[in-house]
C-alpha cells in the first residue's frame, strides 16, 4: 500500500508525539479518511521524511507519534531560479505544479508588458499563496522533501536588475536565439527567464540581455509560455542536473 506522505509546518523529531497542524489534519483525517494506528509520513521542509503512526484522532485534532526519520538524498546538484511571467487561467498553477517535480528550487512570478494577467496587491499576495500551496502539494507528491520558495510578484524589470551570484548562469528562452542548452557551460545556478504568451517585447529582450542574461533556443517551433519553461528544465536537468 502507498504510504501517505503529509506536508506539517512544525519542528518533527523521532520518539516525540505531536498533533498535526490544520491543514495536515484536514488532509489525513478529512479527505484520505485516516485513522488511529494508519502510518503516514510527514515532512516539514527541512530535508527529512519522518515516519509516523496515528496515536489519536478527534472531531478537529490529531495526534501522531514519529518512529522514524530519513533524510532524502532527490535533490538536483544544481539549483534552478524560474522567473516566468504570468498566464491566464490555470496555466501558471500547471506551470508552477510540473517545475517543482522537475527539481526548480526558486520561482518568481513576473508581470512584464504583454502579461495577460493584471493583479492588485491583494490579489498578488493571495496568488503567492496560492502558488506556494500547489509547490507543496507537488512536494507530497514528488517525494522532495525541501521546499521550493514562491517569490512575491515583481515586474521583469525589478527581476532583472536583482544582484546574482556571479556563477549563476542566467538565460532567456527566446525562439529567435541562436544558442542552445547543449552549447552552454556547466554551472552550479541557473537563472531562466521565460515570458508571456505574446512573447517579451524588444525592449525587454535587450534590458535582459544587459543584465547578463543568454538568448537560448530549446527548438525550432515556438512553444506556449507553459511548455516552455518545462522543456528548459527538462533539458536543464538533463545536460547538467540528474535526469
């Protein structure tokens, strides 16, 4: 039987008991149905599965004793910063949902001046929220065991003037390069820019390539904005990471 993996924002160490917080309480007990004495496995972020059984269930609690813990070796030797702008509908959530399984460690969603997406402060924020909530489901799902971090939304021109290691390598999908992934160098970081659906303007183009950023070619058809920065990872991943 496939063991329930339970993302729990609290301090886990094994032999102790805890309850779980509201969201992995509404998870376990509410939709999978669980109850006392089913294991499942929790994990909080910080690099380890704990193993766990259901000690006590209640009409809004639980209890759970850790028995276990094992640290989780499913992360990319290289790490990957998304800026992508954002798209209309569940897209981005898609987008955002398949980068996290793909290995991303940072995403920032990005407003430039073809975005179809327009939000105010608050809806910005709730969208951050959003975002990050799908990044941990994708976690339970995927096995990984850190958390990536949704950034806060920032126009691309706050994205591209951001101070960077010097050894990040930062590229720009752009389906007019010249440059493919497999022509770059080995690095440790990557930064990859990909935009909206109507594509960056040239101003954007030439404001990214100023700030140190490669124009890089995954093909010869242009692909949808949600294509394409999961064709980047994948061969990202693939030329220099650990697929």
């Amino acid at each position: 039987m496939r063991t329930v993996r339970v993302y729990d924002n609290q301090p886990l160490q094994t032999d102790t008991e805890v309850t779980l917080c509201s969201d992995a309480f509404n998870h376990a007990i509410k939709v999978l149905r669980m109850n006392v004495n089913d294991p499942l496995t929790l994990f909080n972020g910080d690099g380890c599965d704990y193993q766990a059984v259901i000690t006590s269930v209640q009409k809004k609690s639980a209890d759970v004793r850790i028995i276990g813990c094992t640290e989780k070796n499913n992360e990319s030797p290289i790490k990957i910063h998304l800026g992508q702008v954002l798209s209309r509908g569940d897209k981005m959530d898609f987008t955002v949902q398949k980068s996290v399984e793909l290995g991303i460690n940072v995403i920032t969603p990005l407003v430039s001046e073809r975005c179809g997406v327009r939000l105010n402060d608050e809806r910005s924020q709730k969208k951050q929220e959003t975002l990050q909530k799908i990044v941990i489901s994708a976690c339970e799902q995927s096995g990984r065991a850190i958390i990536p971090e949704v950034r806060p939304l920032m126009s691309i021109e706050e994205f591209l003037s951001e101070n960077t290691d010097a050894d990040e390598l930062k590229v720009t999908m752009n389906p007019y390069a010249d440059c493919r992934f497999r022509d770059l160098p080995q690095a440790g970081s990557y930064r990859l820019l990909v935009g909206p659906e109507g594509g960056f303007t040239d101003e954007e183009v030439e404001l990214s390539r100023k700030a140190g950023y490669r124009d890089v070619l995954v093909g010869p058809r242009i692909l949808r904005t949600e294509t394409a920065a999961l064709v980047a990872l994948s061969i990202i991943q693939s030329c220099f990471g650990d697929i």
